[in-house]
C-alpha cells in the first residue's frame, strides 16, 4: 500500500514492541487494522459515487438523446414540411367526388357546357444572355430578348485581319 519494504516493517515492528509493549501491541495492532479498514472503504465508497455521478452525467445526455429520436413525430414533421397552412390536408378529408361530372356522360342541367378548344398563345422565348469575353464573370453578363443579332468581331482585332483569314 504505502511501498514498505520488509527490513522497514520490521523495524517499524520493533519500535512499537518496544514503546507500546508486549501487553498492549495487540490491542493496538487492531486499532490500527481498524482505522485502515475505514479508510479504504472510505476511499472505495468516495470512487464509487464519483463513478455513479460521472456514469449519470454521460447517461443522461444519452438518454436525452434517445428520448429526443423516441419521441420524434416524423408524420407531424412532414406534414409542417409539406402543408403548413393545411390546405392539401383540406382538400382531401371532403368528398372526393363531389366535383367529378355524371356516369352517364350527360351533363346536368346547372352544369356549364365545355368550351370549345381554344388555342393558347404561346409563351415568349427564354431570355438570352449576351455573348461576352471569358474574362467577364457570367453573373455580371446581362440577358435580352428575343434573338441575338450577330455580334462583331472584337475590337482588337483589325477587321482587315478578319477579311484576310481563310475559312474555316
């Protein structure tokens, strides 16, 4: 326990015959085995509760944790997702069928006749972006619409050169 050698125990043995004596070295040597005997279920009972607090601590973020991935509702986290405002919810706990037209293919009286085909306009083309050097970055280079008129050449590049090369 406290790293005695045997030469020092005896030593320790012989000055406590001598000053204690013969008589009441036992009695003493009990008290001693006794004091020793508390002290370390002491210590053993201190471990042990600090073990117990240090397992409740890391146990209870655990539990929490296991608690939190239980009690999730992941129909109720969808449907937020998904319909916030409960409006498909609405739309499909009331008769289904009720907007639906006659089996028979016959229209009923306060129904309105269906309209011809009428032909829809089209849609405008997409706009375009401008061509521009490499060096411009894309997020700047603004759109137009409708279609590009054929861009000129580069004014680096003299239009004689231009009219020169073969082509390609």
């Amino acid at each position: 326990m406290f790293d005695f050698a045997w030469s020092e125990i005896a030593l320790i043995a012989a000055v406590a015959l001598v000053v204690i004596g013969p008589k009441d070295l036992p009695v003493a040597l009990r008290a001693v085995s006794g004091f020793v005997k508390k002290a370390r279920r002491m210590a053993g009972e201190f471990q042990t509760h600090v073990d117990e607090m240090m397992r409740d601590a890391d146990l209870k973020d655990v539990k929490d944790s296991f608690n939190q991935i239980r009690n999730f509702d992941f129909r109720s986290t969808v449907e937020k997702t998904v319909d916030p405002d409960h409006s498909l919810r609405d739309t499909f706990s009331g008769n289904p069928t009720a907007w639906a037209t006659p089996v028979s293919g016959e229209l009923a009286a306060s129904e309105p006749a269906p309209a011809e085909h009428v032909p829809q306009p089209e849609p405008p083309p997409p706009p375009v972006r401008v061509d521009a050097p490499a060096f411009i970055p894309p997020a700047l280079v603004p759109f137009v619409e409708g279609p590009l008129a054929p861009s000129p050449p580069p004014p680096f590049i003299p239009p004689v050169a231009m009219l020169q090369r073969p082509p390609a």
